[in-house]
C-alpha cells in the first residue's frame, strides 16, 4: 500500500531540511536515494513498512518512489530546490 501523499511530502521536506551528518551522508552532496532512504526509515519507524531483517531488506513500492520522485521537482519547478552540488 502507498504511503499517504502529505506525510511523505512531509518526509521529504525534513529530509531536505536536515544536515547530510544526520542522514549519514557528512561530506557528500544529497542524493534522490539519500531522500529515498530517509522516507524508508521514517515509513519502517511508523509501521507503514516492515523493517528490514537479516534475511532481507524492504523497499518503498514504485509509486511511493514517483512520489518522491515527482515531489522533488514540484519543489525545483517552484525554484525552491536546485538540481547541482553544494559545498555547504
């Protein structure tokens, strides 16, 4: 099942708002699979989606991915985000 829009959007504007040091990426430019991996572990710590075990790993369905995905450009097209590296 989907994650609900408005709390993924949400996810990832916090994943965009954090320092790469609390996504565990300190000293390299954010990533779509950092975002991505952010709204997987909120999705696991809200029981939206199992955790991961040892004998395997859950991903976010397709259409959470687009949505990710789609909300990431919403936010270029409007000129708050901007596709390129950072030296901050």
């Amino acid at each position: 099942m989907p994650i609900e829009r408005e709390r993924l959007r949400a996810w990832v504007y916090d994943a965009l708002t954090r320092h790469r040091a609390q996504l565990g990426i300190p000293n390299q430019p954010l990533q779509l699979s950092d975002i991505a991996r952010w709204v997987k572990q909120k999705a696991q710590q809200g029981g939206i989606l199992p955790s991961d075990t040892v004998y395997g790993s859950n991903n976010l369905e397709k259409a959470d991915e687009d949505a990710i995905r789609e909300c990431i450009w919403s936010l270029v097209i409007q000129g708050i985000v901007v596709p390129g590296s950072s030296n901050g």
